[in-house]
C-alpha cells in the first residue's frame, strides 16, 4: 500500500514529530494572557527554522485560498485554522488551540493542544478535559487489524455522555509526505469500519469538540472555523504509529 511506510520513512517521520511537538511545547510555555496571536505565531515561525524545518501550514493552498500564517492559533469559539494576528490579544479565561505542522526534510509532524488561560470556567475546564481523555482513548485503538471506525467510535463513545457536540466538518488523517493523506479520520463512526490498519501507517488522530452544536461556520478570511453557536470548542492531536504491538505516539517532545 502507498501509505504503509518503510523503516526509512518512519524514521524521517519520527524526527518532524519531534520538531512538532518540541515547537508546540515552546509555543504552550508562552502562552499567556497579554501576548498576542501574531507573537506566538512569530515565535512557532522562529523555532521551527531554528530546527531546520519548515512550516507546513504557510501558504498552504486550498482552491484559491492561501494560508498566511505559520502555525494555526484559535481562541475561544473558534475551533481550528484561527490566524495569528497583532490585532488579537489572549485573554484571561480564554481557551487557545494551537496546531503545530512542520515538514522536514520531506516528511510532516502534527499535533496540537488546547490551553485554558486563568481563571478556567469550569464548563470549559471540562470540555478540555472530555477531549483530551477522547484522543487519549481513541489512540489505544491504533492498532493493527482495527479499523478507522474503531478510532472514531472511540472518540464518540467518550463524549457522547457529556452532550457536547462533535465537529463533523473536519476530522483526522494519514499523514507523511503531505499534510492530509488516507485514510480520513472522522470523529465518529461504527465499529468495524473504514479502512484496515496495518502497520507503518502514521494517523493524526485529533478530536474537535464544542462544548454546544458541532455545526461550522467559517469566517470571511476563508480559513477560521468557528462553532455555529459561539460556544467555546477543543482540540487535541497527536501524530500516532501503528505497529505490530503498542501505538507509538510520535508527537511527545523526548526532550
């Protein structure tokens, strides 16, 4: 199959995740209330270079669209794509995703994480904690043999009891040589489904939930989703590989 990887490629795999999440766990130390969205993005921008990578997410194409920034940083209602601005200050009580996607020499790391900022309403408090508890239950069912569906299921089964509601419009995917390659990774789903896992393949498994409708609308700059209702969402991702035994989950920084 084209998206089981060789030894080789995993090994180039396993360093742009490293980048990614060493990236991302600098760019979470400077999140706080009074920097804005623009520094943050400047200081991702920065490190990633200094790593001798590149960032997947700038002037990445999609039709006519072009995005502008170097890494993707949401506030609040905003659930992911949110462009880093001067204009736009982090807040006490704001939730802020970041989404972290270098390309090293050819291969891509992805992953991303939600922060609350003091002081945490607890409904959001909450929501942070359903999502995260959601990737880290659906990563335990990439393994080979299972199917997409049961990764989905796996996300759905957890949230479904808090009502929150689960974005529909974006979802998960392999990942490689491109940001988003097979299979796709839907948030939901039955189990059984979808496409076989087999190892060699690398999932960027990432829940998206709002803490009301999971129904999207997108702002005039073409790229901020945002939830439908104004409600606060979460995200988390990490980059996973599936193998003979246990997921090996690429994007946690070993530094």
């Amino acid at each position: 199959m084209k998206y089981i990887r060789s030894d080789e490629e995993i090994q180039s795999i396993r360093e742009a995740c490293q980048i990614a999440a060493t990236v991302l766990k600098t760019m979470v130390a400077a999140t706080e209330a009074g920097v804005t969205t623009y520094d943050l993005d400047q200081l991702g921008r920065k490190h990633i270079e200094s790593l001798g990578a590149r960032s997947a997410c700038f002037n990445y194409r999609s039709g006519k669209q072009i995005f502008p920034a170097y890494t993707c940083i949401s506030l609040n209602d905003e659930i992911v794509h949110g462009i880093g601005s001067m204009r736009r200050t982090v807040q006490p009580g704001d939730l802020v995703s970041l989404d972290v996607v270098v390309d090293y020499r050819g291969y891509i790391g992805d992953n991303a994480v939600t922060l609350p900022i003091e002081p945490v309403a607890p409904q959001n408090a909450d929501l942070i904690a359903a999502t995260r508890a959601a990737l880290e239950y659906a990563i335990t069912f990439a393994r080979a043999g299972n199917r997409v569906g049961d990764i989905s299921h796996a996300v759905q089964r957890t949230i479904k009891p808090y009502g929150y509601g689960i974005v529909r419009d974006f979802v998960g995917h392999g990942v490689g040589k491109t940001m988003h390659e097979p299979p796709q990774i839907p948030n939901f789903g039955r189990r059984g489904s979808g496409a076989l896992l087999k190892p060699g393949m690398a999932l960027a498994i990432e829940p998206m939930i709002n803490l009301g409708t999971g129904k999207v609308k997108m702002l005039p700059d073409g790229w901020t989703a945002v939830t439908r209702d104004g409600k606060t969402s979460a995200h988390f991702e990490h980059t996973v590989l599936v193998t003979n035994g246990e997921p090996e989950i690429l994007t946690i920084p070993k530094k």
